[in-house]
C-alpha cells in the first residue's frame, strides 16, 4: 500500500481487506522469526552435550538478532497497517454496487483464510516448543545430567501460543461473519478496534519471546 500512495485512494472493501491480509502476513513473519529464535535458544541447552563454547556462542548470537528482527517486524506490521488505514479513509466513496461485488466476497474468503493461516502457524510453533521442552527433560532423565541453562525458565509459553492461536481463530470467525454482514448491506469498513486488540495480544506475545532470547526473564 505504501508504494502506491502517490495513486489516488477510494474507501473500496477489496482495499481494505488486501491491507488485513498484509497485516496478518507481518505477524506470521514475526512469528516465523521469533519461532526460530526461541528454538536456536533451545538448542544451547545441548551445549553440556556437545561442550563446543563457539557452537553455543553463535546460536545465541543468531538467537538474539533474530528476535529483535521479529519485534521490529510486529511493530513495522502495526504501524503500516494504521498507517495505510489512515490513507484509505482520505480516499473517495465507492458506490454501494461495487460494495457487493462478488469478488469482495472472495477477498473476504481469502482474508479469513489468512486469520487461519495465522492460527495455525501460532498452534504448530506452541506445539512444537512444548514438545522440544519434553525432549529436553527427557535427555536429562536418560542421562542422568542437568543442562546448560534453566530450560524451564519459560514454561507452558507453547500452552500460551497455542492459545493465542485459539483466539486468532475465533477472532478470524467473528471478522468473516462480520465482513459479510457489512457487505451485504453495501458498506464495508476495517474493524479497526478488533486489530487494536489483536495487536496488543500478538505484541505481548512476541515481547515474552524476545525476552526468553535475550535472557531477561
């Protein structure tokens, strides 16, 4: 959206439904990034095993850059996508028929179906720190041995992923049904406040995993 503000803006639902998915598609990115962070992180809990400093060295330097990476994506997400809101309001009305398209229907199947893409990235990521944290305690166990690092310092954080990725999938649901209630009766607008809401869950919860990296808590 940013590269094409030269161009003259209208209040178009297919519009404002492309910049909820640019949204979503920063936090996934986030995610992503800050996923494998909290995993290289892991993986120096395997250091006692290996008792290779510079290994170990490396993975928490990639860890920490990696995280800040992610938090600066999440917030970059945010603020282009007010910011892109912003411009849109400037624009022109459309008429009511455009409003009804059928393909503004489909772009708001599409933007649903990157509510779920979300979810399920935030589910597999809580999935798989939990399981990685098993594993971890199980090594302990068959070995006899205690790792380097309190590897515990954050847990149930894959619980706490799973269910935010929970929420994201209601709160998708409740977006569908309302983008389809609104185009119906020709007049479509971002739910801004659901956004503000899901924005402040996704960046605390980015901000917790930023922490974990870097060691803070």
């Amino acid at each position: 959206m940013l590269i094409a503000k030269h161009l003259p803006s209208a209040k178009d639902a297919r519009i404002y439904m492309s910049v909820e998915r640019t949204y979503l598609g920063y936090i996934r990115f986030s995610l992503y990034t800050l996923s494998f962070a909290v995993f290289l992180r892991k993986l120096e809990a395997l250091a006692d095993i290996t008792q290779k400093i510079h290994v170990s060295v490396f993975l928490e330097t990639v860890a920490i850059a990696l995280s800040i990476v992610g938090t600066f994506l999440i917030i970059a997400g945010i603020l282009t996508f007010y910011s892109d809101i912003r411009y849109i309001e400037g624009g022109i009305e459309v008429s009511p028929k455009e409003t009804t398209d059928p393909r503004i229907y489909m772009a708001a199947e599409r933007t649903f179906l990157a509510w779920i893409r979300t979810s399920i990235a935030l589910i597999v990521f809580g999935f798989v720190i939990e399981k990685f944290e098993f594993f971890l305690e199980q090594l302990e166990k068959v070995f006899n041995m205690s790792l380097k690092g309190d590897h515990r310092a954050l847990a149930g954080v894959g619980v706490f992923i799973i269910f935010i990725g929970l929420f994201t999938l209601i709160l998708g649901a409740i977006n569908f049904y309302r983008t389809i209630k609104q185009v119906d009766m020709g007049y479509y607008r971002t739910n801004t406040w659901l956004y503000k809401i899901y924005g402040a869950v996704i960046f605390f919860a980015c901000l917790v995993l930023t922490l974990y990296v870097l060691k803070i808590i």
